[in-house]
C-alpha cells in the first residue's frame, strides 16, 4: 500500500499513546466513512516506542470509548485468533488529533 511521506501530513501528531512515527496508509485529503463502523476512518503505520515494533492503528474519528456494551467487545475481540485475520492488540482514546474524543 502506497504511503505518504510524513511532511505531507503537517497536523499529523509526532506521538499518539505510545506509538510514534505516525505514516498515513490512506489519503488524508479524503474522508470516507467506514461500512462497519459508520463514522471516518483512518489508517496508519506506527512504530510503538518501547518495543519499536511496527502497527497498524485504525483510528475511528471523534469516537468515544465510554460505553460498557463495546468495552465487552472489544475485550472479545482481543481474544479472537485466526490466521486470516489482523488481531487486535489494543484500544484507546486520544485528544491528540483534536477531534474531542475523552481521553
């Protein structure tokens, strides 16, 4: 997947959570809502500072992580194994990208 180079990006933060080098795998300049999750969507290659061990991070914009119900299921998820599919290692809410989610 092509990437664009991170001066392309000027209000993409330096650091999110523990993750750093932040490379968007999609185009920033256009917004499209996600089939699944009906809010926009964005992709990025991270490197996590201590393990310096590349991610993906699907970030949902202005999404709040505060409700039970999807703290189960997110929780389920984590626990989901398959060699067709992406785990899930974590989740987490950041103001970083200054889009009012809670921290």
């Amino acid at each position: 997947m092509a990437q664009l180079p991170p001066d392309q990006c000027p209000d993409l933060p330096r650091e999110v959570d523990f993750y750093h080098e932040l490379v968007p795998l999609d185009n920033p300049q256009v917004q499209l809502k996600s089939n699944i999750f009906g809010y926009v969507t964005s992709v990025y290659k991270a490197t996590h500072c201590k393990s310096g061990i590349q991610y993906c991070l699907y970030r949902i914009h202005s999404y709040r992580l505060n409700n039970v119900k999807v703290t189960q299921i997110v929780d389920m998820w984590k626990k989901l194994q398959h060699s067709g599919l992406v785990q899930l290692r974590e989740v987490f809410t950041t103001k970083v990208f200054g889009d009012n989610c809670e921290s």
